[in-house]
C-alpha cells in the first residue's frame, strides 16, 4: 500500500510468467499459471508485479523504478477498485514509446483519490539490478530527477572528452596503453549511454545488448592497459605476466559465452569486472612495492574505482533512495578511475620531459667533452675540424708547434710539462682577439682560427705569450707556427696539411733552439 504524499516504494507481490502467457491488459490477470517470485532474475525473463496503491488527492502522479533503469520493455495498467482500467503506459530501452521524462522510466498517472490496483509486466533479456515500482507526485519527482540527469551528461561528457584525448595520444605516441584505455572508456560509454537511456531516448538506438556487449571487450582491453601501464613484462614479472595472460583468456571465453548465451552476458560483465579489478590491485600492488611512482598513482585511481564499482556490481537495491540507479553509481566510478588516471598520465608526460632534457642535457655535455681537450680545456682536433667547416673565405688557420715541452717533461716530470701546456693555452687564450679560437691538438701541437684573417695580429700574440711564458718559469720554452688563408684554398681539404707543412719550415730555419742540459 502507498499514498503519494512522498516518494514510496509500492510493496506487492512478483511473478515469473512463461514463455505463452498472454496478458492484455483486459482485466486483472489470472495469476494461476504464474511462478511466485521474490524479485526478478539478473539473467532475464518475463515478470508480473501486482501491488495495491491508495491516493490521497487528485493530481498527477509519477510511477517509476527505483534502482535500476536496465529494462527491456515495461507496461503498466492501473485498475479502480471496480476492476476497470483507468490508465496504462509502456516503454523501457527496446520500446519505441515516447518517453515523457529525459532519460528516466517515469509515466504520468492521473488519478482520482480512491483504492486502485497495479498490474505492471517487465520483459528483459537480463537486469542489472532490481527494479522496484514506486509512486511520486509530478512536482516533487520533477526536481527529484534532475540531480541523476544531471551526473549523467556531466560524467559522460567527460568520459567522451577524456576518450578523444585517449585516442589521439594513442595515435600520435603509438601507444597502446593509451589505445586500449581509450577502448575501456568507449565500451563504458556506449554501457552506460544505453543503460541510461541516452541513446534510446536522444537517438532512438534501442538495441539493448548495447547495455553488454562493449563491456565484454573493454574489460579485455583494461587488463591489456593495466600490463602496458605497469610495464609486465615475461622477462621482468613472469608471475604477473602470466596471470594476465590467464585474465585475457578468460575474458575471451567469457565474449564466447555470451555469444552462445545472451541473456548471461551482464552477468558475465560483472565477473569480467572484478576480475580485472582484482588484478589490477595486485599488480599495482607489486609494482608499488618496487618503487614504481606510475603504480603508487595507478592504485589511487583503481582503489576509488574498486570501492564504487565493486558496489555498483554487487549491490542489489538502493535502500530508501529513489534518485539514483545502480547505473549512476558505476558511471561515476568509471568517471573517477578516469579522471584519476588523467593525472598518471600527466604525471608520465613530465617524468617523459623531465627525461628528455635530462637526455638532451647529457648529450650536450657529451659533445662537449667529446670536442673538449681535458688537459687544457680548448676545444680539440674534432672541434677544429668543425670549425674549418664554418670559417668563412675571408678567415685563417695558424698551426702551432710548442718547443721545450720534451725537455720540462724529460728533467722535470710530466706534472712540469703539462703546466708549461696549460700555462701557454691560458695565456695565448686571453690574448687572442674575440675572432679567434685556440685549439688544442694533442701533445705539444696546437691551432687558431681566425674569421677575420688577421694572422699578424695572431702571430704576435703567440710571440707575447712566448714572452711572458720566459719572464716566468718556462725560459726554455718557444712555439713554431705556420698560418694559412682559406682564400688559398676554397675547398678546405687541405687547409690542416698546408698549415703544418708551413709550422715546421718555421720550425726549421728558426734559431731559436731550446738548450740542453749541461
């Protein structure tokens, strides 16, 4: 019994009807080849609910279900207490009735005040849950609806936003764990978008294992992005990997046994579900306690998931709530996961930067050293021979050649002769003009190049440096050069060769020898 003062479920009784019952509506139904239930089958079937309902004034009233919009096809006809039909309405996902109210199963009743009688047929291939009638006024029920029609559109806009942007990274990166979530979001959109009469209702799709079938293949896809995010590999996590492995097989068998039994494949949605989530959870679990920061941020996404969508699968009936469906509760746990999940993806995106210009900067230092002298610091052989390559036509090359290293390092040790080559490259360095480079080669061998071409500005700078090098500790110490223009050879082929040959033609009618020891 129930009044419409407020929102009520309408207690009564459930019956199981065969296959060749028929029932028309033309007067209360003989209930005598009809199987007493206690609610509808999750598998599906064809059902009876007989209930009694007082109204207590005249309006319009609103008969609806409460916990789950999963229906195939609904009718409902209302009897006065004389046992005549005063009002009857139909619709449900595989109907084409209009549908008076945006995505609920509520039909408009107008009743006198008196005592009448239900008689409401459901026929569904499966349920996701149990639906149970119950009565409201038109103004409350109105205001009631608009929260769940609300979360609906808000949640499944941003599953479809969060699903393009899935999908391009997938085509721009070639990632799969990015392609295979962005196939989890679109079997869940394409779920829940049916289920809550979205489709049916804005785009007259009534095909109702649209409520299923995605499912099956997004959880595959799930447990295919789980082992890509969390990096299981056979080599590095056998175990792991092969548990994966067995999930995907047997959430392809479950597509099979779907195929061949339809109206078990929600039922097998729901053990695909907890499956992946059940691996899901180890798995974040194990790479987690290796240090992994990606699973540390996976288990925070999935164990919000896991905590409402565990819920929204098992849960039969929402007690004393009539806004919301079952349905509501598994969309915004997929919302949740993948708003979540957005972030492990952020978090991936600057760890991939931070990389990158970890890398870069690596790279730049090992050019650097690669075209670095360690002993002196000038650039080396390499760094000339790319600098020849960008002297312009107007520019130089000097070869030099260090005299009296042999002897510091032969009476004094090598410690003596590097100081004498760190001691000439650091004073010739800052005496050169900005237009010029110092090189060294190797050994007691070094060069200049000069854009400007100004080789007596260069070669009276080597004399200074040679100068202060014999006012200092180094009075054995001298240089040989020999300088060359890149206008007497355009081709630079044989700018190196020209300058050496004409060092040690300097070196050989020079004079000024480094003495012996006595």
């Amino acid at each position: 019994m129930a009044s419409t003062a407020t929102p009520l479920s309408l207690e009564g009784k459930w019956y199981q009807a065969p296959a060749d019952w028929g029932y028309t509506g033309q007067g209360l139904p003989d209930i005598a080849r009809l199987t007493p239930v206690d609610a509808v089958s999750r598998t599906g079937g064809r059902f009876i609910f007989l209930a009694d309902l007082n109204t207590g004034e005249a309006g319009t009233q609103v008969l609806d279900f409460k916990n789950s919009s999963v229906i195939g096809e609904f009718h409902h006809w209302v009897f006065d207490s004389s046992g005549h039909r005063v009002a009857d309405a139909e619709g449900g996902i595989q109907s084409d009735a209009d549908n008076p109210f945006l995505l609920r199963h509520g039909r408009e009743l107008q009743l006198a005040p008196g005592h009448y009688r239900l008689v409401t047929e459901l026929s569904s291939p499966f349920f996701l849950a149990y639906p149970q009638p119950y009565l409201d006024t038109l103004a409350h029920y109105r205001q009631a609806v608009k929260a769940g029609t609300g979360l609906v559109f808000l949640c499944l806009g941003i599953l479809l936003g969060l699903g393009i942007y899935y999908a391009a990274l997938a085509l721009i990166r070639h990632s799969i764990v990015d392609g295979m979530y962005a196939l989890f979001i679109l079997g869940n959109l394409l779920y829940n978008g049916t289920a809550l009469l979205v489709y049916p209702g804005l785009f007259g799709m009534h095909w109702f294992y649209l409520v299923s079938v995605p499912i099956l293949f997004s959880n595959c896809a799930y447990a295919v992005f789980v082992m890509t995010l969390l990096d299981i590999r056979r080599d590095s996590h056998p175990r792991l990997y092969r548990i994966g492995v067995s999930v995907l097989g047997i959430l392809g068998a479950f597509i099979l046994l779907a195929g061949l039994m339809p109206n078990w494949s929600l039922e097998l949605d729901r053990y695909g579900v907890g499956l992946f989530l059940l691996y899901g959870l180890v798995s974040g679990i194990v790479r987690a306690r290796e240090g992994s920061l990606t699973a540390r941020l996976y288990l925070v996404a999935i164990g919000a998931f896991f905590v409402l969508g565990s819920s929204a699968i098992s849960l039969g009936s929402l007690h004393g709530v009539y806004v919301y469906y079952m349905e509501h509760l598994g969309l915004l746990a997929v919302t949740v996961e993948a708003l979540l999940l957005a972030l492990v993806v952020a978090q991936q995106f600057a760890q991939l930067r931070s990389e990158k210009e970890h890398a870069l900067s690596q790279s730049r230092r090992n050019r650097k050293l690669a075209q670095t002298d360690a002993l002196t610091g000038l650039p080396n052989r390499y760094a000339l021979e790319l600098a020849l390559e960008q002297l312009p036509a107007q520019g130089s090359l000097t070869f030099i050649d260090l005299n009296g290293l042999k002897y510091y390092n032969d009476r004094f040790g090598h410690e003596r002769g590097d100081e004498l080559l760190c001691r000439f490259a650091a004073e010739l360095h800052k005496r050169l003009p900005e237009c010029a480079c110092l090189h060294r080669l190797g050994g007691d061998e070094f060069a200049i190049t000069c854009c400007e071409g100004d080789i007596s500005r260069v070669e009276d700078r080597i004399a200074a440096t040679v100068n202060v090098l014999h006012n200092g500790d180094f009075k054995f110490a001298g240089a040989s050069f020999g300088s060359v223009r890149v206008a007497e050879n355009p081709a630079k082929d044989d700018l190196m060769r020209m300058a050496d040959e004409r060092m040690y033609e300097n070196k050989r009618s020079s004079r000024r020898l480094v003495p012996q020891p006595a």
